[in-house]
C-alpha cells in the first residue's frame, strides 16, 4: 500500500500513526539510496531533514489558500479543518520534539 492510500485512510489516531510509521519508512527508504537516486530532486522526497521538511511545511500551509489546486489535489477543503485541528497539529509537534 502505498502513502497515498494509507493517508486517505486515516480515520482515527490508530490510522493517523499507521501513516505516521509508514511516512518514516519511507524516509528511511529513500535516504537508503544511492545519493545519484535522489540528487536535484529524483527521489520521492524532496527535503529529508527536518529543517528543510519543517520550512516546506510552513511553506505550502502559508501559500495555500482554499480553492488552491494544491490544496484541492489532496481531496480535502482547507475550511474542513477546524481550529481544534490547528491546535491539536501544533501539539502533537511540540510533545515529539521532547517525548522518550
């Protein structure tokens, strides 16, 4: 199964961290590679520290708007996401960076 799959799938805080774990393999896999795979943007994922991940991420979010076809693309409206969500994103970041 690939990431999109498993994403569109996620229903629940089991399912989100089905994704989480399947993400992370991924990321292995691909900083597994030859760096001739995955050199000028080959591999499948284009920022594979942290910094360059988290900076994308604030990135996009900041240019997104909800009729974006970036966002469209993912098959969710932006204005689905309620500021609960927001909040719960920001925290769940915050635990991992200090959690054992």
């Amino acid at each position: 199964m690939d990431l999109d799959e498993i994403a569109e799938g996620v229903t629940s805080r089991e399912g989100f961290v089905r994704f989480l774990r399947a993400l992370l393999e991924d990321l292995k896999r691909e900083l597994s590679l030859p760096e001739e795979e995955t050199a000028w943007g080959g591999g499948d994922w284009g920022h594979t520290d942290l910094d360059g991940f988290l900076e994308t991420w604030a990135a996009w979010l900041e240019g997104v708007t909800p009729r974006s076809p970036q966002w469209e693309s993912y098959g969710l409206p932006l204005e689905a996401l309620e500021s609960d969500a927001w909040r719960w994103f920001a925290k769940m970041l915050l635990v991992a960076r200090v959690y054992e």
